[in-house]
C-alpha cells in the first residue's frame, strides 16, 4: 500500500505519543561514562508484541519475555527495561530469578503489575548478572520523560559494541474513512554490530506506535516486519541467544477504538516495515569493522528458500567480504557462493552485476574496466546484483564487508 510517510528527525521510540524513556549508568559495565541501563514506559498499559531468538541457549530474559507474551507473542506491558555489558544467558535458574526480580523491582517503581514488565539484557554470555545495578530503577524512572533527548539516551543504553545508537521514526495521516484527519507515528531504536543473522529479530529493537492495534494485529505485523528486515541482516552468521524485538502500541493518537484490519491497518505495516527496514540497514553498515554496507540482490530463484539459501550463501561468505573490503571486484566468490548454498540453479543461466557493472553474463565472464571497480568500490554502499535464471523468486539480504577491525574487536571482546 502506499503511505505517504514522513521521516520524523532524530526520532525514535519517544516520538509516539503515550511513552517515555530514560538512558542511564547503573553499574553493569564498568566504566562510568556510558549509558548502560535503558527504560522504556508506557502512560498506560498497552499492547505488546514480540518476535525473539531460536537460539536454543535462549537467555534469561527471553524466556521471561516469551512466557509473559503467553506463548503467542503478545499480550500487554507497561515497561521494558534493557541493560548492556551483560548477556544474563547460560546462567541458569539464578539468572532466570534475577530477570524476574530485575521485572518486579520495576513494578514497583512504576505502579504496575510484575507482569507488565518486559526485559531485555545484551553483553558477554555466560557471567552471572548482578542484582545490584537494578537499585537504580528509580534514578532512571526519575528521569524519564517523553523528550528526544531521553528515547537517545536509551538507544545509547543498549549499545555493546555499536558505533552509534541507531534509531528513526516515521509519522503519516491516515486515509481511513475512521481515523479521517488523525496522525499517527511508529518509532524504535535497535542494537546490533556483531553476532548477526537473525532468527525472527534482531539483537535488541524497542518499538513504539500510538497507533492502535490488538494484540493478534500487532504480533502479525511485527512478524512480518522483522522478517522482511531485521532477518535479511547478516554480519557474520551468528545467531544471539539473547535477540528481542518488542513492540509496545499506546493507541494513544486514537484511543477509542483497536483495530486489526482495513485501510488504517495497511498504512500502520507499512510504517512499522519502513522502521524496521531502516534500523536493520543502519545495523549492517555498523557491522563490526565495517567500511561497507552490503546489499545482495538476488533473483531467478526457483523457490523463496533458494532465493534466501542462494542471497544468504553470498552475504556470509567471507570471501566474499574480504574482497569487497579490499576493493576487489572478484565475481568467482559470488559465483561460487551461491553455487555452494544449495539453491538449484544451471550455471549457464547466472548473470551477475557488481555496483550495476556486468561482470558475468550466462555463466561466463564479462571484460570489465578495472579502473571503473576501484571507483565504484568507494561508496559506502556496495550492491550486489545476482540472477540465477531459473524462476519468479527474488530477495534481499544485507551485510558489511570483513576488515582487520573485526578480528581485532572479536578476539578481545571479553578483556
């Protein structure tokens, strides 16, 4: 459907109306200068939604999410609260208790039922999550308000080893005969630089939408939108045991009725989608060590699986993203990618198109100007554009290229 939407500056998930955030230090990382507990506040109680990790080694605080979301997705939540430097996964049933007192402590600083709380935690894996930190619950809920400034700071709060916070929000009036005249607004913010490719979110994404929605509508919206975006993301192949994308919807712009189809319901997919689709390009360009943002084009697919087997192949090869790092215009890797991934396809029908540059047509390789590559490779965006000619499928997966940097920032991630 097209929506006219527009892009709100600098917004995230305080840009709908009805919530309020806080970024604050709390003392799970050690350094005193960054922002490592996030808070996240309804006005009211309101719609949630979630899509999480199919890592088996889940953590703590995504089996607390999913058993509130009542095994279906959704439900209804106050809060989320969301820390950093600390995984709280493969702790065990400590770590499970301490999610679930980390949630009732917020209750009772928010006057809400334990219940209503939603946690989310990112960080090393493995080393118990202290208690202690939590005691600043009310620091942070003191300081939460429904200004800019407060959804950036909690987009900083969730970062490990992003770069910079990562958030956006879009609004749009409504063209629906029942909300004639409303607007109404999604926003989030996300985390996500390393231990990427999603299996139905991303690593941590709070969203918010005054928009509203009941809670079946809002989980098949997210699904679809995670899909379509957070999952097309791949850094390095790793799926977290901690991923977590909530979505908490105020109806705040319209709150006397909740809807779940119709032209409304159309125009809020595609807000959410522009939002997810947004965030998720901004993790893969901030893949650790990246200088280039990565898209794989890929059609002619003979199914949906071998489009994704055939584009996902490509992305994770890390052949194929040294080359691009090094600015090397080598389609044998691409070839050879998909060739490996499974998809079926004839080797003689497969084009491929490198920054909009013909370097294989039907199998066989195009002279192409060398010179020209190394010009094309210096935008920051490097496109890639794969036909395998053998049916109507198509998808798009995006990545970033492997340079010294990500070793160096993986080979001492826990000193």
């Amino acid at each position: 459907m097209n929506v006219e939407l527009t892009s709100i500056p600098h917004g995230g998930i305080t840009a709908a109306a009805g919530f309020k955030a806080s970024g604050i230090h709390a003392g799970f990382r050690r350094n005193p200068n960054k922002l490592d507990m996030a808070l996240l506040v309804a006005d009211e109680p309101c719609v949630a939604a979630g899509v999480f990790t199919q890592n088996v080694f889940c953590a703590a605080p995504v089996q607390l999410c999913q058993d509130r979301l009542n095994g279906v997705g959704y439900g209804t939540a106050r809060a989320v609260v969301a820390n950093s430097g600390n995984a709280n996964a493969a702790t065990g049933t400590v770590g499970l208790d301490v999610a679930y007192k980390s949630a009732e402590l917020v209750a009772a600083e928010v006057g809400c039922a334990a219940d209503e709380v939603l946690v989310a935690s990112t960080g090393v894996i493995g080393v118990p999550l202290p208690m202690d930190p939590f005691k600043h619950i009310a620091e942070a809920l003191a300081q939460a308000d429904a200004s800019t400034q407060a959804g950036h700071d909690a987009a900083i709060a969730i970062m490990t080893t992003d770069t910079h916070p990562k958030e956006c929000a879009y609004s749009w009036t409504s063209a629906d005969p029942a909300f004639e005249g409303l607007r109404f607004t999604v926003g989030g913010c996300c985390k996500g630089s390393g231990m990427i490719m999603p299996n139905m979110a991303t690593l941590i994404s709070l969203l918010t939408t005054d928009f509203p929605i009941t809670g079946p509508a809002a989980y098949a919206a997210l699904k679809e939108a995670a899909d379509e975006s957070f999952n097309k993301v791949t850094v390095d192949s790793d799926t977290s045991t901690n991923d977590t994308c909530i979505l908490l919807a105020s109806g705040a712009a319209a709150p006397q009725s909740y809807v779940s189809d119709g032209i409304a319901y159309e125009e809020f997919r595609a807000a959410l989608m522009a939002v997810c689709t947004e965030l998720a390009r901004k993790i893969a360009i901030d893949g650790e060590g990246a200088a280039h943002l990565i898209t794989v084009n890929l059609r002619g697919a003979a199914t949906d699986a071998d489009a994704d087997l055939a584009a996902r192949a490509i992305a994770n090869s890390p052949l194929v993203k040294t080359a691009i790092a090094g600015h090397d215009a080598n389609w044998g890797r691409i070839a050879a990618a998909a060739g490996k991934s499974g998809a079926a396809f004839e080797q003689e029908k497969v084009d491929i198109d490198i920054m909009g540059m013909p370097v294989l047509r039907k199998g066989l390789p195009v002279e192409f100007s060398e010179e020209e590559a190394l010009r094309r490779f210096e935008e920051p965006e490097i496109v890639l554009d794969v036909n395998l000619g053998a049916g109507e499928c198509a998808t798009r997966i995006w990545t970033c290229d492997f340079t010294h940097e990500y070793i160096r920032i993986n080979g001492d991630y826990r000193t």
